[in-house]
C-alpha cells in the first residue's frame, strides 16, 4: 500500500519561505532602482544648477567689456577665474577667446604642462590631448571625460562682447554623484541582507506555524491511508478558521468512511449468511439423496422440489444484490414520462393476481411524472410484497392511494393492517437484511432486501421513502414520494 511521506524541499513552509524571499528582492530591486535613480538625477540637478550659475557670472564680468582686445578679454577671464581656484571638488572654469590662449582655472588640463611626478612623458602626452578635446565648443549641457578628473558636468555658453564670441563654460566633477549612489548600493546591500535573512526567518517559522496543523492532518491521513479508521484530526488551539473547517470536514468524512466500511462488512456477513443457508439446505438434502443406494422417485421428487425452491431463493437474492449495486451507477434509471391513471391501474391489477387478500385502489389524480417505470413498478411491488406478507391470507387489507401534494410532488402510499411497524423500528426497516421480526422464517420473509431497494429507487429518482402508521392505530403506511412534473 502506497505510504504519505512529506517532502522536505517541497513543503508548503520552504515555498512560503521562497516566495517571501521573492517578493523582497523584487521589492528591494524596485525600491534600490527608485532611490538610486532619483539620488544621481537630485545631484546632477543641483550640479547644473551650480555650473548655470557659475557661467552666468562668468559671462556678465565679461560682457560690458564691448571694445577690449582680445588680450584684455583674456586678462579679465583670466583675473575671475583666478578668483575661483580649481580643487578636486571645485567648478571647472574656462574661457575660450579668438586670438588669445585659453584661460582656466585648471590650465593642465589644456596641454603644455610638464608631467606631474610619476607621469611618464608619453602619459601626460595623452592627458593634453584629452584636455584639448574641451577646446571643441558645445553650446549647452555636456557630460566630458577629463583627465586625472573623472566625468566631468559641463556647461558652455557663447557671448558676444563686441564683435566677438566668447565661449564662457563651467564644470563640477560627478564623482559625488557617483560616490552617493555607490552609497545608497552600499546601504541597500547591507540592509536588504539583513531585512532579507530576518525576512527569511519569520517566514520560515511563521509557515511552521501555519503548516504545523496541516503536517498533523497529514499524519492523520497517512494512517487512514494504512487502514486505521479511528484517528481524527484536532487541529491545536489558535489555528485559522480554514484549518478548523478542514479538520471537520475531513473527520465527518473519517467517520463517515468508518459507518460505510461497517456497513460493507455487515452488508456481506448478511449476504454470505443468507447464501449460506439455502446452500446447506441444498447440500444437506443431496448427501441425504446420495446415501440411499436406491431412492425412491417419491424422494427424488422431493429433494427436486426443495433445491429448486432454494435456487429460486438463491437467483431471487442474487438479483436484488445487484440492483442494489447498481443502485449507484449513474444509469440505473431510464427516465421517461409515465402517465399516473393507465400505469398505476395496470400495476395494481397484476399485484392482486399474486396473493389472496383484499386489495383495494384509491382515487388516482390526473397527470403524468417523469420516472423510470420498470424501477417504480418494482419499488411499488416490494411494498405490496411487505404488505402481503404481513397481512392474513384471506382477509387481510392492502390497499394503495396515490396522491398530488404541493411543490410539484407525487405521493404512492401502501397500507395495511397488519400488526404495524414499531416506531423505533421505522427508519430501520429500510436498511439492508433488516427484519422487525428477526425470529421470522427467511422462508417466509425474505432475506430483508425489498424495502433497501425501494428506498434506494426513491434516491435515485430524487425523492424519499416513510414508514408509519395509517392513523387508525392498526396496520402500517410505507410512503413513496417523487417529484412530479
């Protein structure tokens, strides 16, 4: 038999741990790309805030000079930009004049400076080229690559002082930027890991928590699944509504199992019981054939007479185990329209062809029902058979009335009056093998099957079989009651 073992790697608790840990990364992924993006962007914002206003300076100290030269443009660039000297995270200023050198507070980063100690010729050589690449003029905002700076936020802007164009420009390193968002990364990195593994932990015991009722049931079923039918399921004290609803549904559905294997086992005891017996009956009265070297025809016939009677007993049980069994087949039923008056009366005309007793017919109402009409003649016949054999030959009364109630329902009721059933007895009557006499001959009742299968025809059309009593203290009622249409 196959055996419930958990699976570690696939258990509800690491799946909530994985999907925890999922949704914080994505969610640290989208927060870090927010802040990181919006960190660079708020510093690029004030840098090119900086560098507007340090070229508009630059451009108005020079624009009331309309008719200097370009070595007086130069000299007086070259005092403002003095004024402002250059450091690591300073404003870059240079000013471009036609005819005159260029004039920066960073004059190295424009060639002709002698290599800086540790610098080779051939390094240097390489900076003023770079640095030459300034001299190229970029109306407006620019992101340069200066040496021994970094990328650098550039700003130039021409002026007209006179007849001529000066490009004034400004500039501030990014590296404040860029050191910023290695910062926030940094942060990020260093708290999400943190978070995360705390994260991870909660979740991991809050799904311990939450599975720990779900492994119970699970070793509940795994012993149910093993045969045992007596564990239940007793989620502990605190678990969710669901769980508790789970665990009450699952245990109706154990004891339910348990009633069902009970009834099985009971329902063969009965049947090897009640096939038993004809067969010893057979057997017993063949060995007494057998042993007698010259039986007479007389015995002979007897002996055919009994086994016959026990066959019949035999195929008659046999049939009425089947239509129990296929009782819960979805094709037990052959539905069609049944027209009550000529159905019911040809019915009950053969039913009193089949004993001496006097059987009497009620009014019956105009209209039709959608049923099975070989399944309801053979439940009607079952409570007529119960009927007869409660009754005295003769005299005794059995009599059907079939009736219209509310909500489209159809009434067939059998009564009798009889000795009448017990009130304790009345929901019992319609279970398998059971007899309200038990000291009655099988010979005489039957093995208990009939009324089963009346109720389980009534089931399976939609409707519901009673027992009572017919109200004047005799006798008893056994109802059939189906939907009508």
């Amino acid at each position: 038999m196959r055996r419930i073992r958990p699976r570690l790697p696939g258990s509800l608790r690491w799946r909530l741990t994985a999907w925890v840990a999922a949704v914080m990364l994505v969610s640290a992924a989208a927060v870090f790309a927010v802040v990181y993006d919006d960190t660079g962007a708020e510093l690029r914002t004030q840098i090119d805030r900086d560098i507007t206003a340090d070229s508009g300076q630059l451009a108005q100290a020079l624009t009331p000079l309309q008719g200097a030269s370009s070595s007086q443009l130069a000299a007086a660039a070259e005092r403002n930009v003095r004024a402002q000297p250059y450091r690591a995270t300073s404003t870059l200023l240079f000013v471009l004049v036609p005819g005159a050198p260029t004039v920066s507070n960073h004059p190295e980063l424009f060639g002709g400076s002698p290599p800086e100690d540790g610098e080779t010729q051939a390094e240097q050589a390489r900076e003023n080229r770079s640095g030459e690449q300034l001299l190229a003029p970029r109306n407006g905002y620019s992101t340069r690559s200066v040496p021994d700076v970094g990328r650098v936020r550039v700003l130039e802007r021409s002026v007209s002082v006179g007849a001529r164009r000066v490009v004034v420009a400004a500039g501030e390193p990014l590296e404040l930027v860029e050191r910023a968002q290695h910062g926030v990364a940094r942060a990020f990195v260093l708290a999400g890991a943190v978070v995360l593994a705390l994260a991870l932990l909660a979740s991991y015991l809050a799904g311990a928590r939450v599975t720990a009722p779900l492994r119970q049931m699970a070793a509940v079923a795994g012993r149910v699944d093993a045969g045992e039918l007596e564990p239940r399921m007793d989620p502990p004290v605190g678990s969710g509504a669901e769980v508790q609803a789970l665990a009450e549904t699952f245990n109706h559905m154990l004891e339910r199992l348990a009633e069902a294997f009970a009834g099985q086992r009971e329902f063969v005891a009965d049947a090897s019981h009640e096939l038993r017996t004809p067969l010893t009956v057979m057997r017993g009265q063949l060995e007494v054939l057998a042993a007698q070297e010259r039986p007479s025809r007389t015995e002979v016939r007897r002996v055919e007479h009994l086994v016959q009677a026990e066959i019949t007993r035999i195929t008659r049980l046999v049939d009425d185990l089947l239509v129990l069994a296929q009782a819960e087949r979805t094709d037990f039923l052959r539905v069609e329209s049944v027209d009550l008056r000529p159905f019911v009366t040809e019915l009950w005309d053969g039913i009193s062809l089949t004993a001496k007793r006097r059987f009497e017919l009620g009014p019956i109402p105009d209209g039709s029902l959608r049923a099975d009409p070989d399944r309801l003649a053979q439940g009607l016949r079952n409570l007529a058979r119960n009927a007869i054999e409660h009754t005295a030959e003769g005299d005794g009364a059995v009599r059907l009335q079939v009736e219209r109630l509310a909500l489209d329902r159809i009434r067939f009721a059998v009564l009798d009056d009889g000795p009448g059933i017990p009130v304790g007895e009345r929901e019992r009557i319609f279970e398998r093998f059971h007899r309200t006499d038990p000291a009655r001959a099988r010979s005489a009742g039957g093995a208990g099957l009939g009324l089963a299968i009346v109720r389980a025809i009534a089931e399976a059309h939609g409707g519901q079989v009673r027992a009572g009593d017919p109200g004047n203290g005799r006798g008893a009622r056994v109802e059939l009651i189906l939907p009508g249409f």
